[in-house]
C-alpha cells in the first residue's frame, strides 16, 4: 500500500490533515500513514466533553483538547502512543471497513504480536486493548483511523479521561472503558517508538515496494488553513458539543448549594442555584450573570471573578463556587 508522510505533531493540524486526506483526491488507490500527536485528549464527533474529561487535570498539565470528525470514543495521545490513517475507496462499504481495519491488526502479527479484532471497533492483545479505531465516509472513499498504544503513560491515561462524580445527563455519545495494554514488553527488538513506526511503515508498504506519495506546499497550506478555521477552533470543539443538563450540590459555609445547568452548543443557557444557603444579595443577579458564558473553567472564572462571591453566598470564595459549577 502506498503511503503519505505526516511528521507533525500538532492535534489541530493532523485532525486537519485527516479529513484533507479523506475529501480531496490525492490517490486513486489505498494509501497510509503513521503519525503522533504531542500530548493531547481527541474526543469523538458526538461527544459531550465534560462526561469524557477531566477538564481541570488536562488544563494543569499543558495537555491539549481536540474533537476529530470520527465518532467512537475519547482517547489519550502522549509521546508512547503512534497513530494510524488508512484512506480507500469506500464503494462497498461493508467488505472496505473490515479489510481496512484488518490491515493493522495483520501487521501487528507479523511483528509477533498475537493481536486480534474484538467488538466493533478495538484490537486487543492477550485482552487488553492496545488500538481503538474509527471511520468515517466522504466522496465514496473511506477513512479508517486508529491508535496504537506503545508506551503510553496509563496513569495519565485513567486520570484526563475520567470526569469529576457530577452528574451530567447527555444526549452525546459515551466512550467506552476498556482495559489497556501497552505494546512495549511484547515487542523486546523495538526499542522504541520510531522505530516501530519504522517496522510498520516497511511492512505496510510491503517492503517500500509501494512509494510515497508527495504532499505539496499548496496541500500543507490548505491543511493549515482547515486547522486554524475548523479544529482549532473553540465552536468546533466545545460548541459542537450535544445538549446537556448538570446538577451538582455541596455543603459550603452557607449552607446546602444546589446548582442546575443547562448547557447548549457549550454555553450556558439556564442556571439555577437553590438550598438553605445565606447570602446578603439576591442570588438571581448572578444566576442571570451566567447566561451565555461558555462551560468552561477560564470562562466562568472570569465571570465570577467580576463579583464578590461571598455577598450572594456567605463565605465562599470563588475557587470553591468554580468546583461547584464545573
């Protein structure tokens, strides 16, 4: 199969990259590449961020949050982690995506990795889920995208990717928790990352018989271009977030707090705080000063930071009311 490279490492760019690939014409034929982000969270196309991550953790730790065009579930990428991008012609479908999804699962048993396909959408490996995969169909060719746990660090993994105990009803669509396994002690020649993405590519390419396929300057633009309007960009990743409704409630210095959200294309359109709390102020004033702001954790704390907190809610500071709302 022959194969595209893709060296960069930015989330926004290489989800661009992806649906360039998908929905421009750049071969008549099958084609691949191998590809890693640098740390980042890529939540799926129907997914509703705060069920998937834990927003706080990612903030403190640099690491970035991206929606791709694919559905399934959200994944961690960090440096042990290699991604893979398959394009092809999606006339039939049915037979395409298995074949496709086959192609890394192979490849994986030639290195000796006693890798199989399980559910709709994962490869195992002794019952551990080292892959997650997903498609996507544009202009009659198929995209089939995928991860390939390495050396990814499971500890950060389990943390960014499990959301604070709210309670958070969705219409979006859950990810799926798996037990995960790391390729790195099944494969004792490869001593690292590039050079399994060098084992892949060989065998892939069946042996570099298959060539690469250029990618122009013009290409490269239009793919910038696509990362900076679309993927970058705060609608795509947080407003395209499903409708969901939040109630959350604590015990603070005054008293029981009780708040209810409603959050539309990630922005709040209903707030409402209720409980035996004391206050000097009317708490409406800042219920309605809500409105409108994005559900995120700078948005709503600049909001909150243009008020004294502790006059609507006797003895809290801000920092506490933030953990409360998000």
């Amino acid at each position: 199969m022959r194969y595209l490279l893709n060296p960069h490492t930015d989330p926004y760019f290489n989800m661009a990259f992806d649906e360039y690939c998908l929905e421009n014409a750049i071969a008549n034929e099958p084609f691949f590449y191998l590809w890693q982000n640098k740390p980042a969270v890529i939540i799926g196309a129907n997914q509703q961020i705060h069920t998937e991550v834990d927003m706080a953790y990612l903030k403190a730790h640099d690491i970035v949050l991206a929606r791709r065009v694919t559905g399934g579930g959200a994944v961690y990428h960090d440096w042990g982690n290699l991604n893979y991008t398959i394009v092809g012609n999606a006339k039939e479908m049915e037979s395409d995506y298995p074949e496709y999804a086959h192609l890394m699962q192979q490849a994986l048993c030639t290195l000796g990795v006693p890798a199989t396909l399980s559910g709709r959408n994962d490869i195992l490996v002794n019952g551990r889920k080292v892959s997650g995969f997903a498609k996507r169909v544009a202009k009659n060719r198929i995209m089939v995208h995928g991860t390939l746990m390495y050396d990814v660090d499971v500890d950060v993994l389990s943390k960014v990717l499990t959301p604070p105990t709210i309670k958070l009803e969705t219409k979006g669509i859950a990810s799926v928790r798996s037990r995960v396994g790391n390729l790195k002690e099944l494969l004792p020649t490869i001593t690292n990352i590039a050079a399994l993405k060098e084992e892949l590519q060989r065998i892939l390419s069946n042996n570099y018989a298959d060539k690469e396929i250029g990618i122009n300057e013009p290409m490269i633009a239009a793919i910038r271009q696509l990362a900076d309007e679309k993927f970058a960009n705060w609608q795509w990743i947080h407003g395209h977030s499903p409708q969901a409704t939040l109630s959350q409630t604590a015990r603070l210095a005054c008293g029981n707090v009780g708040i209810h959200l409603f959050v539309n294309k990630g922005k709040i359109a209903e707030c409402k705080f209720e409980g035996d709390f004391l206050g000097n102020l009317p708490i409406d004033t800042l219920e309605q000063s809500l409105i409108g702001v994005a559900y995120e954790y700078d948005a709503i704390a600049q909001q909150l930071a243009k008020h004294n907190i502790a006059t609507y809610l006797d003895g809290v500071t801000e920092e506490e009311l933030l953990k409360l709302i998000i």
